[in-house]
C-alpha cells in the first residue's frame, strides 16, 4: 500500500511489520523476516522515526534496540500527512511565492501564465490553510466529519441538497 502513495517498498514493509507485531522488534529480525539488508532496515528505521510513526524502546535484557510501530490511525494519518506537508506542501508553496512575485509587472511573460503561476500559488495556499485549521480539530470533530462526507454541504449557504 505505501508504495501506491510514494513510500520507497522496504520502507512501507519495514512499517507494516512493526505494525502487525504486537510486540517490539529488533532490527536483525526485521532485516531476517523481510529479507532486506541491514544498511537498508537502518535507513528505514530512521525515515520512519523521521516521520514519528516508530519508535526505539529499550526491552530489559536485551542490549539491542527494538521498534514498535504506532497503531492509532488517526495519529498516524495526521503525523504522516503533516511530516509530508512539511516535506513538500510547504516548499513548493515558498517556491511558488517566489516565482509569482518575480513575474510581477514583467512585460516578457504573457499574462495568462503569470495568472495562472499566481492562481496555483493561492490554490496550494488555501489547501495548506485549510489542512492547518483542520489539523486543529479535536480527533472526534474530525471523526464526525469524515462520517458526514458530502452532507457537511447542506450546513453551507447557497449548496445544493445532496440526497
């Protein structure tokens, strides 16, 4: 599944199995059971706790470190969707604001693109505010939200009645 949303496959594997486990693992048996090599678990290990979906915890008795994996999946829809925000949204907003305000009164760039650059700037804008706000609800307000789906509309002046 994470490779269907642009995660590199040994890392989404790596997740999944700590995910499944109900218990933490080391990553000698992540390396073992997915058959990848060390250096890779490694770096999968850290680009997951770079997102803040897994985390090192100490087993007594055992010298090594495990990892467990996150399992409420709201917590780790919002830490994944905010880490690629940060990752993605947010310089291409920066660049996009950039570029608009270098068009600005150009004589050479017709007026259509400089349009359409500064239309796009204000899209992804209003998308990375709207996320923010709503990254702000409480989990139940959100909850109730996604339940609603399209009927949400009918609480908005001037929509149309969804059936």
């Amino acid at each position: 599944m994470g490779t269907e949303w642009g995660v590199n496959r040994s890392v989404a594997q790596i997740h999944a199995l700590l995910y499944l486990s109900d218990r933490p693992v080391h990553a000698e048996i992540i390396s073992e059971t997915l058959g990848l090599a060390r250096s890779n678990v490694s770096n999968g290990l850290k680009e997951l706790q770079g997102y803040g979906i897994v985390r090192r915890v100490h087993v007594e008795g055992d010298r090594r470190d495990h990892f467990v994996a996150g399992t409420d999946l709201w917590e780790l829809l919002t830490r994944i969707v905010t880490e690629r925000k940060k990752r993605e949204i947010d310089p291409t907003i920066a660049f996009m604001s950039d570029l608009s305000t270098s068009l600005d009164g150009r004589d050479d760039v017709p007026p259509h693109i400089r349009e359409r650059i500064g239309n796009m700037h204000t899209f992804i804008g209003t998308l990375a505010n709207w996320y923010d706000d709503v990254r702000g609800l409480p989990k139940s307000t959100l909850v109730t939200l996604m339940k609603l789906g399209g009927r949400v509309a009918r609480l908005l002046p001037g929509s149309r009645k969804i059936s």
